[in-house]
C-alpha cells in the first residue's frame, strides 16, 4: 500500500483511539473515522452505522451495507481492519 495512503490512514484513526469509550456508540466522528479506515484498506462499507467498543483501540464496526469489521490497533502500533 501506498506509504502516503497508511499515513493518512492513521492520522485518520488516531483521533478516533482517543475517543472516551463510553461515548463511542454514539460518537459521530469515530462513525466517520472507521469509514475510511475501513475504505483505505479497501473493503466495501459504504458507511458505519454502529459501533461497539470492545476494548481500548478495539472496535466492531457495522456497516450500512451489512458488512461487520473489527478495528483495532495490535502492538506494533498498526491499524487492523478484519472481517
């Protein structure tokens, strides 16, 4: 993948790391955050309408379309996008 592409990526979903979890269901930043997280690594999406916090750095996104994708960042400080 493109260098430029991975840094914007985690520029993106830094931010949405630092959310306050208990606020992250309904936190429409984060929603848009993992959006393109999950675009830039180039699985289909369309648009998160949900999320569950599982832990610190670890999300379940579900999208609009149907799609469900666990977010997260592993110890090496890279950002995973899993179906």
């Amino acid at each position: 993948m493109n260098r430029l592409v991975v840094v914007a990526a985690l520029a993106m979903i830094v931010p949405a790391f630092s959310a306050v979890p208990s606020f992250a269901q309904d936190d429409a930043a984060l929603k848009k955050d993992l959006t393109a997280v999950i675009a830039l690594h180039g699985l289909p999406c369309g648009q998160v309408v949900a999320v569950k916090v599982q832990a610190e750095n670890d999300y379940a996104a579900s999208c609009q379309d149907g799609n469900r994708y666990h977010v997260y960042m592993n110890a090496a400080g890279r950002v995973i996008v899993e179906k």
